[in-house]
C-alpha cells in the first residue's frame, strides 16, 4: 500500500515525505475485507493513479486534489485561517487513521444530527470549510466545490456501495479518567511544540492549533475526545500511536482549552437535541 499511495501523491503533485497508513485500527480492529455490496465490511483500498480520466473529469479531480492539500493557495477566498485541508485529513485524504476520503462519498446524502438535515457529500465539505477553515461556504454552483466533490468521489470509487468502512472517520479512545490539563501542558512541551510552537500558533512545519488562524469552536477538532483520537492516532507526524490513550486525552484538552475563534452559526446546531456532551459550547 505504501507504493501506491506514494504513487498516486507523486503524480498528482505533492511534494513532501510520504508516510505509510497503519494497517489497524485503535484497540486492534482490523480493516477486514470483503467484496460484495451487501453491507460487509469493505477492504481500504484507493485507485491507481492510472485510472484518473482523460479529459474535463481528470482536470478535475486534479484540481480538486489541489484544493485540499494547497488550501490556502487554490481557496484562499473561502478560507479564514491558515489551515489546509489535508492538515485533519492527512495524505490529501489517503491515510485511514485520519478522516479519510476513501469512500466517504458512498455515506452521502446522509443525516447529520448537528444539522438535523439530510446533507450531500457538498454539504459536508461546506460545513468544514466553514468550521476547521474558519472560512466561508463554497457556494455550489463553483467548479471548486465541484472538483473537491470529484477528487473524493475518484478516491471513492472502489468502494462498493453499501458496504461498511471501518476505516470511516477517525480509530476512537475511551479514557477510564477525566483530562488533565497540567499533564497536557507537560506533553504538549514535550512531544508538540517542537512542530506546532511553544505558543500553539504554528511553525513552517505544522498548523497553530489555537488562537485566530486555527479551527473554530464549531470544529469537529474543538470536541476533546475527537482532538485525542487523532493525536493518538497519527501525532507526532509519522509516529502515531507513540503516545499513551490518556497522554493523547490529556494534551487534547490543553489544546481545546485554549482560546480560539467563535462560531456564529453555533446556536443552530443540534435542532433537534441531539447535541454530545463533549462539545465545547
């Protein structure tokens, strides 16, 4: 797998290291296969690179690459902060452990309880560029909009519909104690500031992950158990699983409990009382 994800990010023109996907997940769930599309569980898989089309759909779905990994250069007018894409979902979309793209088109149109609407994969994209990019929605008629929904659906093709992916979103914790933050303040230093700063606000190697050019409170991110599962799954950048269940919970909530920007739409969300304990407001 490893081959072939470098494959694909050459040839779609990222430059940079490569890492390779872990093949479990949190708790030593296996990624299990199958083929049918009968609601078992899919195999993570993602197309050669071969198999981008000639053409407008090609153009595309390159184009479309290109937005999630060079954000702040190809969306710049949609984007308020200094966050890309590809900084939540990392290898533009390739790595299981991190929200990956593969197959996430075949989820869509879905009900989202946060919205308490039945959302399309365009939707969905829109709600991250305003919450994690603190932006504005990509109104639906771009061809950006357009070119992100292509290069997702690309990636999602092999996918068969129906299926489960028990690679979707990100591998959860379950801490047995509440957070520490004196103990995520101790780790953060150690493990987190060499790349993100000492002052969380981001270097030329890793985003600021607090402060007015991070995520906003509607983010995802900002909920602590989704923050820790990331960290423990893929922080420090290429060595994820290095640190302990409860080190990843605790320096999430030093993170989250650092100032950074509101959310207006946020007293919209969860219409219909859904709404988990753990978000921030």
């Amino acid at each position: 797998m490893r081959k072939s994800l470098c494959a694909v990010i050459v040839l779609l023109g990222l430059s940079g290291g490569c890492a390779g996907p872990q093949d479990s997940r949190s708790g030593g769930q296996s990624v299990t296969s199958h083929t049918e599309s009968d609601g078992l569980d899919a195999i993570f898989t993602h197309p050669s690179s071969d198999s981008i089309p000639d053409g407008r759909r090609g153009e595309q779905i390159r184009l479309g690459y290109q937005l999630v990994v060079h954000t702040q250069e190809f969306a710049s007018s949609y984007v308020g902060n200094r966050l890309t894409c590809t900084n939540c979902h990392l290898d533009a979309g390739l790595d299981p452990n991190s929200a990956s793209y593969v197959g996430l088109s075949r989820a869509y149109p879905e009900y989202r309880a946060r919205t308490g609407l039945v959302v399309t994969l365009a939707d969905r994209i829109n709600e991250c560029v305003e919450r994690s990019l603190n932006g504005k929605p990509i109104p639906h008629d771009s061809h950006k909009l357009r070119a992100i929904v292509a290069y997702i659906e690309w990636l999602s093709k092999d996918v068969p519909s129906g299926s489960r992916m028990a690679w979707r979103g990100i591998p959860r914790l379950h801490p047995t104690k509440s957070p520490d933050v004196v103990n995520g303040t101790k780790v953060f230093t150690a493990r987190c500031a060499f790349c993100h700063g000492a002052d969380g606000q981001g270097t030329m190697a890793a985003p600021p992950l607090w402060g007015p050019q991070s995520y906003n409170i509607g983010a995802e991110m900002a909920r602590i158990p989704v923050a820790a599962s990331f960290i423990k799954s893929n922080m420090p950048r290429t060595r994820g699983w290095a640190l302990s269940d409860q080190d990843a919970y605790d320096v999430a909530a030093y993170i989250n409990s650092q100032p950074r920007p509101d959310f207006p739409g946020k007293g919209h969300d969860w219409p219909k009382g859904e709404k988990p304990a753990d978000v921030p407001y």
